[in-house]
C-alpha cells in the first residue's frame, strides 16, 4: 500500500464562517452519524460504506441505502490511488475561505469503482491529463477536521 501524503492548512483569509458556509464538515459523532468516515480519514484512509443488503457500494457514505432502504451498512477502504476521469480549474468565485488559493483544480476520480469530485492539489490545469493516476492526500485543518484531496501520482 503506497503511503498517503498528508498537509496541514492553515485558512489564510481572516473571515469567521458561519457554520452553514463552512464547506468543511462537523465531523465528530455529535454532530454527524458519519464521523467514522472522518476518524477513518484521521487514519489515512478512504472509506465508504457498502450495503449488505443489495451490495451496493455508496458514495457519499450512508446511513441508510437509497436503494433498498436497508441500514444494514458496512465500511470498507477505498484504497489510495485513483484515475482522473474529468478536471476543471476554478479561476473565479471560489467559496469563502477559499479565495486566496485559486487558481486551483478540481476534479472526478475513478476510485474502487465510484466517481468521487475532490481538489486536485500539486497540479497546473495544463499538466493533467484525463486517465492520469492520482493519489489520496489528507488534508488536516488548525481544529483538528480533515479532509481529503488528490495529487498527481510520480
């Protein structure tokens, strides 16, 4: 298993989000019934949960499947390396607490069969290349949330 590369950020705009504008989640067991996902996170590792019911693999994680309404769920890792499927870069209008960092990509990773959108990090819009392979980076914030984003495998 290829080591997941991890960065500490620190948000460089001065502005305090309101909860609701916060594009980092609440991720702890109070406030989430998904802080597994976050903890797994913590640990390096992509996860989801799959039903048990009808098998299906679900992305976001779920507490429940859409399918079959089943709340029989297990999680399972997702590995750490995907493949670029599609990219854009964001030029203008990034959310709050994001605008220093533009220009900066975007993109659909093919990962253990599910289309995941995530931050593509390390890399210049005219260097990726759909197909590509991109590896997990774990982002942790000054408050202890993290997050996950990919970068250009080498």
């Amino acid at each position: 298993m290829k080591k997941v590369k991890s960065e500490r950020v620190k948000r460089t705009e001065e502005i305090k989000l309101p909860q609701m504008l916060d594009f980092y989640p609440l991720e702890d067991e109070k406030n989430t019934r998904i802080s597994l996902f976050f903890e797994n996170l913590k640990e390096h590792r992509l996860t989801t949960t799959k039903c048990n019911s009808c098998g299906k693999l679900l992305w976001p994680p779920r507490i429940i499947c859409p399918d079959c309404m089943s709340d029989e769920l297990e999680w399972i890792d997702l590995g750490s390396e995907g493949e670029l499927y599609a990219f854009t870069e964001m030029r203008l209008g990034a959310p709050l607490g994001f605008a220093e960092d533009v220009p900066f990509c975007i993109g659909i990773v093919k990962i253990s069969g599910l289309s995941i959108s995530a931050r593509i990090d390390n890399a210049k819009y005219e260097e990726l290349k759909i197909g590509a392979k991109v590896q997990l980076k774990i982002v942790e914030l000054e408050d202890g949330r993290v997050f996950y984003r990919f970068v250009p495998s080498k």
